[in-house]
C-alpha cells in the first residue's frame, strides 16, 4: 500500500459517525424483458442469462430526477426519524440530472425543507453514491456538519438510445439515500475508504451533453445519431470492473484491519449479476454474504447502492451491528469502497403482509410502496 492509502482518518476522528436511516423510490412504470423484445432484437434468455435483469422502473411524461430524489430523501428521513431541517449537508450522486443548474441537491433540499442544509451534485456515474458517502464522512469526522443525507439519483432511460441493444436492456431509473450523523468522541463506526479514478477508460463510457457551439463559428461534428447520447464498451468496462474492484476491496480490508470473515454483506454496485459473481469468486465472497437486488429494477446507476441496502433492511436481511463492505464503479472510470456497521434502527411503519408477501415472489420491488 501507498503511503496515502495506509493513512486511515477513520481511526479515532474527533467525531464518531453513525448510520440513522435508509430510503428509496423507483417510478412506477415498468419495462420487462418481454417489453423490450418488442423493442430491439433481444430476448428474455439472453438479458437473464448475461445481465441478470427482468424488469426495469422508468420514468414517464414529466417525471423528473428531482422528483424521484425528493421521495427517496422523504423515505430516508422518515427511515432515520428526521425532518428535513435536521440536515446540514445535502450530497446528490448524479450523471443525469434535469438541469445542470440548479442541482438536484437544491431542489431537494427546497421541496423537504432542509433550511440549514449546504449542498451539492456529485457526478462520478454509478460511483457516486460511494464517493459522496465518502466525502460526507470528511465533513462529519471533523466536526464541520452533524448530518449529512447522501443520496444517489439517476434516470438513464432518457439517454439511452432504444434501437442500441447493447445498452437500453441494461438501465432502469430510480434514487436511493442514507443519512449520517457525527457526534463528539461517539465511536466511528465507518472503519476504512479506498478512492479512485483513471480517466484513460473515460472512452469506454461516455454520456455526452448535446450542446453546441455558438453560430459564428465552426459547428461542433455532429455524432453519427444525435440520439446516441450513450457509448459504453461493455466488454472493456466488464474487465476493468472486474480487475479494480477486487483490489480496492483488499485494500480497504486491509485499511480497517479486517478480513472478508469480519464482514456480514458486500453490497458492490448493482451493475451486473455476472460482475458482481466474477468478483465475488475472485475475492473468495461466499454467495450468502452478498447483497443482490438487480433483478427487478436493472442497473440504477449511483441509486444502484442505497436501493439494494433499502431493500435488504426492509426484508430484515441488514440488522444493527452487522458490517458491510460498499464498493462503487463505472464510468470515468472511478471506483471506491467504504466498510461500516449498519447502526440505524429503522423508523418506518413495518411492511403490510402484501408487500412481504411480495418479497417471496420471484421479483420484488418495495421501493415504489412508498406511501
Ligand atoms: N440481446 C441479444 N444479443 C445482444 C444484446 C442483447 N440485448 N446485446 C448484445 N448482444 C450480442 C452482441 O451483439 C454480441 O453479438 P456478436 O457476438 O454476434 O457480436 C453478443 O451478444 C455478445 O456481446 P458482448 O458485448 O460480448 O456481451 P457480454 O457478454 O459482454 O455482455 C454486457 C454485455 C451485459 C453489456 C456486459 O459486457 C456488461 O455488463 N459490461 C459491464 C457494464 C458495466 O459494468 N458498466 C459500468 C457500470 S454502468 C455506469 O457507470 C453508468
């Protein structure tokens, strides 16, 4: 390890940091395997089988990534037992937001009346969720904020192109979000991060704004479709996940001076059922300590995190003093992974039967349950 990446700021920090709460929300439309044969020349067997998708939530008419993040912020506030003004800082994980300006962050921030709240959007792509949980912990452990929402909200049915087979199956919409909260010489209980970023894969997945240059001068050279917002080379993007994320999460371990055997659940980003397998065996996971939730809402980009550990602690998987190892990746490329203990006691009203009743069916969703 490098000299910086032996450093561990979680190790006694002036102010411990503690979980309170979890929430997510996913548009209730719906877009199935079935659906998308309608679409482009794909099928069921081929999705399942390489993506272990079958169904996907997306967004329609004049949803917007604001509003899906403004409902997971009120589930994670109900989850934690807060009101938006109990916040100090508002971090948003975003690639798709709906205006540049003004971020997501503030128009969440408005709409749960997080008066006190600073904030900002946070666009590392399916990392984002990692990387703001990280960032939050730097204002917590020094004692600049108490609490802090960290959210991921992303809508990729609206970039990706419909006629691509190699991207529209992959994607589906929604927001998840985690509260944290610091105290003065409260033990900490994140324990170890691992960052990083190598822009020479950036080409490998690119989401491209459609901007152009002023009149008076050279126009920008139009790409082949202008509905092509979307490249991703996901061959090169599998191999590289699968090559960084194993090695941050050693890193990371070692940081926290753990062991897999330390840790209850690994919950890697949602990507792809057959991503998170390889790494899985490369790191010796047994199959039961990871956390999988892709089936039934697709890869949801920086929400991917938050909505899988919502529904493991809806269905009672995640409880107090179990240990998880996060691990975000993709575009840019960035990567990072983060291990702490589930300390929140969640808040909400238990599930109605229906809704358990739901969770034994082959594809669950909660999210959309909301009230
Ligand atoms: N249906 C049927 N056939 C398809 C489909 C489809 N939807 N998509 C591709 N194929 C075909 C291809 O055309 C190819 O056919 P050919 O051999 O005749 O050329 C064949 O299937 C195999 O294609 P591959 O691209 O090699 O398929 P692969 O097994 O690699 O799976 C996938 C593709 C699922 C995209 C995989 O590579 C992957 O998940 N990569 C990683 C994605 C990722 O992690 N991205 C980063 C996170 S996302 C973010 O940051 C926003």
């Amino acid at each position: 390890m490098t000299p910086a990446e032996q450093h561990n700021p979680c190790t006694n920090p002036p102010y411990g940091i503690q979980l309170a709460g979890i929430g997510a929300f996913v548009p209730k439309a719906t877009l199935t395997n079935a659906d998308l044969e309608g679409l482009v020349d794909t099928n069921d067997e081929w999705i399942t089988s390489r993506t272990g998708i079958k169904q996907r939530h997306i967004v329609s008419g004049d949803e917007t990534v604001g509003e899906l993040a403004i409902a997971a912020a009120k589930d994670t506030l109900a989850s934690a037992g807060m009101e938006g003004k109990d916040l100090d800082l508002i971090i948003v994980g975003t690639s798709t937001p709906d205006t540049i300006y003004p971020a997501v962050a503030c128009q969440v921030q408005h709409a749960i009346g997080a008066t006190n709240a600073a904030g900002f959007d946070l666009s590392l792509a399916c990392s984002g969720f990692v990387y703001g949980t990280v960032v939050a912990q730097q204002f917590l452990m020094s004692g600049m904020y108490k609490t802090a929402l960290v959210m991921g909200a992303d809508i990729h049915s609206r970039t990706v192109d419909w006629t691509d087979r190699n991207t529209c199956v992959l994607f589906g919409d929604g927001s998840g979000a985690a509260i944290y909260t610091a105290e003065q010489g409260a033990p900490n209980r994140f324990f170890a991060n691992d960052l990083h970023m190598d822009g020479s894969f950036g080409k490998e997945l690119t989401l491209y704004t459609n901007f152009d240059n002023c009149p008076t001068v050279e126009p920008r050279t139009p790409r082949t479709k202008p509905e092509q917002l979307l490249y991703m080379n996901g061959r090169e993007m599998f191999k590289f996940a699968t090559r960084v994320v194993p090695e941050s999460i050693n890193t990371t371990l070692k940081k926290a001076n753990m062991t897999l055997d330390d840790i209850d659940y690994v919950v890697l980003h949602q990507a792809n059922i057959r991503i998170m397998e390889s790494m899985s065996e490369r790191l010796g996971i047994p199959p039961e300590k990871l956390i999988t939730h892709i089936a039934p809402v697709g890869n949801t980009s920086a929400a991917s995190i938050p909505i899988a550990i919502n529904h493991a602690v809806r269905t009672g998987k995640i409880k107090k003093g179990h240990k998880l190892l996060l691990c975000g990746f993709g575009a840019g490329a960035a990567w990072g992974s983060t291990i702490l203990e589930w300390t929140a006691v969640d808040q909400r009203p238990p599930l109605s039967e229906a809704a358990m009743a739901d969770t034994a069916a082959a594809h669950p969703v909660l999210e959309p349950a909301l009230a």
